[in-house]
C-alpha cells in the first residue's frame, strides 16, 4: 500500500514522539467514512495525549481537515479524524482487548475445500 502525503504525515508524527506499533491499514473496501486507519501505541496517559495533540497539528498544517478528537479527556485512547485518515493511539492493554486490526483487516482469502475422496467399495 502507498501511502499519500496525509498518510505519511500522520506515521511521521507518531514516530516523532515515540508510538510503538504503528500499524496502517487501507479499509476503502470495508468504509465509505474514511480511507486509511492508522493505529499506534503509547505507554502513558501524557504520552497519548501528546501524540495526538501532535498528529493533530502535523495533519492540519499539511492540509487534513480535522474533523474531531476524541478521548482526551482519560487519555487511554484517543481518536484523530482527519476526514481521510482516522489515528486511534491506544495504551497496550486497551489495544490488545479492543484489538482493532483484527476487526478492520480485510479478510483472509478462502482456499475452497476440496470434497473428499469417494470411499471405496
């Protein structure tokens, strides 16, 4: 997957502020509300909320409109919109029991079972 200016914007803004686990996923096929989810991690509250104060401002000085933040408020887990592309940065144990590549990842592809072999008479 390419990923565009706004995109990389938002990936160079959780690594200048140390997320873990940055993971983008392209979901046009599984949404018509945004193109890209990108999910990260933060090891406290303060680090959360500083990672999304700050991918706020990279997104709005590169040209997103920013729709909305959520969750600042308990800082376990906050959402950036920026129209587009949606930010979620989580602390570890919200993002292993929310698990939210698992939930937008597309699916697997499917191998069709093939039927068994007739028995012998």
């Amino acid at each position: 997957m390419r990923l565009n200016k706004i995109q990389k914007t938002a990936v160079t803004a959780l690594e200048d502020i140390k997320a873990r686990d940055i993971t983008v996923l392209d979901v046009r096929k599984l949404t018509s509300l945004y193109d890209t989810m990108i999910v990260a991690t933060a090891e406290s509250n303060r680090q959360v909320n500083a990672l999304a104060h700050h991918v706020r401002d990279a997104l709005k000085a590169a040209g997103a409109t920013i729709i909305g933040v959520e969750g600042e408020q308990s800082g376990e887990w906050v959402l950036v919109d920026g129209g587009e592309v949606v930010v979620h940065i989580m602390q570890p144990a919200v993002r292993a029991y929310y698990n939210l590549e698992e939930l937008w990842a597309p699916p697997a592809a499917q191998r069709r079972a093939k039927p068994p072999f007739p028995a012998a008479a």
